[in-house]
C-alpha cells in the first residue's frame, strides 16, 4: 500500500510541475500576459507586442501607496529612455469596473507610458507575483533580466540596468 500512495504522490507532483506558470525569474524567458489599455479603445496588449524591445513591466494598484511612491520614478526612466526604445508597460489589477479610477491615476501622475488593465489579475499568477508593486526588465530577446519591489528607478544603479539593454548612443 505504502508504495503506491508513494508512486500516486510522485504522480500528483509531476503533473502540477506540468501544469505549473513558467518561473518569472531572472534569467526565464518572460511569460506571456494579456491585458487591456484603459483608453477608450480598449486594445487587448500582449508580451508579443512588445517583442524585440527592452520592457520595463510593472504590476501595480490604484490602491498601492509603494505604487504612487514608485510611478513618478518610473516615468522620468521612461522620459529619459523613450527615445533609445525603452518600453514601460505598467499593468494595474484593480478590480473589473475601476477602468475610470485607473484612468484617473494616471492623469493625477501625468503617465504617458502604456497603462494596461489585467481585472482578472491573471498576471500576478503568471508572474508569481507576491505582491504590487513588482516590476520585471525584460531584454529584447524576451529574457527576465531583474526584478525589483517598489524601486526608484532613476538611482545610478537601476540606470545602469536599464541602459545595459538599451542600444549604445551614436557618437556625435
């Protein structure tokens, strides 16, 4: 009896690794979401969208103080890099029905980068995400290259993360 609840457990463990989110750690390759913009559009976003360029994705709240600390951060990163191809895609997981209140934040922030809405929060499954707000850099070749808790982004030392997967600046 004993070796078969072995083999059964040994059964169970091997189909939930089957089953299991690829690991967002440094180093995996980034695994796919989905999520949605919050202007009047409504356009369903993927990691695809994104393919071939360096991605600061961020997961966050409206209800987040470390977010509202961190965003301002991450759109001066963003003012700074924008032009050398550096994408900031912040993913917000308020709850279905609070599309107005994301937008508002927003506004309040003055964000211009891409702001998506996962209601389901399927993201934080996906990304194994303990808790917002936490942000992954993914390379162009769709690699996790750091993650990080509420951050701010313009320190010398997260600069020099970011810049290493941006394009060297032409001479002039």
């Amino acid at each position: 009896m004993v070796p078969i609840a072995i083999f059964a457990a040994w059964g169970l463990y091997r189909v939930g690794l089957a089953t299991a989110p690829p690991r967002a750690a440094s180093g995996a390759a980034a695994p796919n979401f989905t999520a949605v913009t919050v202007d009047s559009s409504a356009a369903i976003r993927t990691l695809a969208d994104y393919r071939g360029t360096p991605v600061l994705l961020n997961v966050w709240a409206t209800w987040c103080d470390p977010c509202r600390e961190e965003m301002p951060s991450m759109q001066r990163l963003y003012d700074t890099y924008r032009d050398r191809g550096l994408r900031v895609v912040a993913i917000s997981v308020d709850d279905r029905g609070t599309e107005g209140l994301i937008r508002e934040f927003v506004a309040e922030h003055h964000l211009t980068f891409d702001i998506l809405h996962d209601a389901k929060s399927e993201i934080m499954t996906t990304y194994q995400v303990r808790g917002v707000p936490q942000t992954f850099l993914i390379s162009t070749e769709g690699l996790i290259v750091g993650t990080a808790f509420a951050a701010d982004w313009m320190t010398p030392e997260n600069r020099r993360k970011v810049e290493a997967l941006l394009p060297p600046v032409a001479p002039q």
